[in-house]
C-alpha cells in the first residue's frame, strides 16, 4: 500500500513538473495552427485561448500570419502582440477578450497589441474588464460591432488607450466600476453613445478624435499635456 502511495506521489509529481515546464515565455499562434500543439514557432496553435494555457505568466502570444484566433479571457499577466499581423477576433455572441485576473496575479498587467476586435454586430463587449487591480494597455487595435459597449471597465482597473479606433458600437467606452481611463490619439467614432462614465471618473486624454456618435456622451475629461 506504502509503495502504490508513493508510486502515485511521484507520478502526480512528474505530472505538475511537465505542465509548469510546457509554459513558454513565448508562444505563437497560426491560421493552420492546432491547439493540440505546444504553440511553438514550429507548432504554433490555433487559437488565443488554446495558447494562453501554455504561456507562462508575463510571457507574450504572438501571430505567425493573419487570421481569426477567437475570444478567449485572459487570467494572468501577459501580452498579444499580433504587431505587423492581421490578428483579429470575430467574437459571434460573446465577448472578444475578458480581462479577469487574480488578485493573487503579482504584476496585473495585460498588454494587448495590433488586434481588429469585431463583434460583428451581435458581439456583447470588445473588450470587458472585471479585475480590480489589473492595468490594462490597448495599443494599435481596432474595436467595433458590439451591442454593450467597445471597452467596458467594469472594476477599479487601470486603463490605457493609445492609437485605438473604437467606432459602431452600442457604446465606445462605458465605465461602470470605479476604474480609471487615459485615452491618447485615439478615435470614438459612430458609436450610439460615445464614452458613458460614472460621476466623478477622471477620463484624461490627448489629441483625440470623438465624432460622429449618436451623443458623445456624459463624462467629464480632463486634457492633459
């Protein structure tokens, strides 16, 4: 019995041992790829969700070739970065990325980079954030076709939008929880409501463009040099 104990002991073992030794810093996905492999350059996988488990914490996904990766939600710090890559979401009745991190999450910070993030008219939100202490950056992505909202804060998160083009949305960005937003050089446009936030939010930007939109919304911004 003594022995059968520690034979399963060790296999437990070897079992937790290669599942933390499969994670990358880096990984990579493909319009061919399959989620079966262990998205490496050579194997990449298919979808963001299916390399986001093999992706150690703060490490990156990133895009071989365009394509469609998928919804997926994000649970720790990390990036995508699809830079230079046709990396888009067609996100059919959901949302296209949930930002849910742990508390227990030492750093709390997501990075998303050159993505198109299409709800394609029927999408919930582009991007929803839930966990409280993340600090979120959108760079260089393009959100648009979602019946809730194109950014929704949802918690006491941080969040950055730099060259971000967020238009046709049922709203650009909605702030519900008591989180903070730093818009720069980006463009909310063609959206029912433009940015709809909860009293007393600081909305700071710089060199945007908000247009167009059926109400620009009720917000108070704070310019910033």
């Amino acid at each position: 019995m003594r022995t059968n104990r520690s034979v399963s002991l060790l296999i437990l073992t070897l079992v937790c041992a290669t599942a933390a030794y499969t994670q990358a810093s880096r990984t990579w996905v493909s319009g061919v790829g399959d989620d079966a492999n262990p998205c490496s350059r050579t194997a990449p996988c298919k979808t963001f969700a299916g390399a986001i488990s093999k992706t150690a914490t703060n490490g990156e996904i990133n895009c071989i070739d365009p394509g469609g990766f998928g919804a997926v939600t994000i649970t720790k710090s990390m990036t995508i970065d699809c830079t230079g890559t046709f990396g888009s979401i067609l996100a059919v009745q959901t949302n296209g990325i949930t930002i849910n991190l742990p508390d227990t999450d030492a750093r709390q910070a997501v990075r998303l980079r050159g993505l198109a993030i299409n709800g394609i008219g029927n999408g919930i939100n582009g991007v929803r954030v839930i966990s409280e202490k993340t600090n979120l950056t959108i760079e260089n992505v393009v959100i648009d076709g979602f019946t809730q909202a194109g950014v929704s804060l949802e918690s006491a998160a941080s969040l950055v939008l730099s060259n971000v083009s967020i238009r046709g949305n049922a709203t650009g960005i909605s702030v519900t929880g008591k989180g903070t937003v730093r818009l720069t050089r980006s463009v909310v446009t063609a959206n029912q409501i433009g940015v709809a936030a909860k009293s007393g939010l600081i909305l700071s930007y710089t060199a945007n463009l908000m247009e167009g939109n059926g109400t620009d919304g009720n917000y108070s911004p704070r310019a910033t040099p």
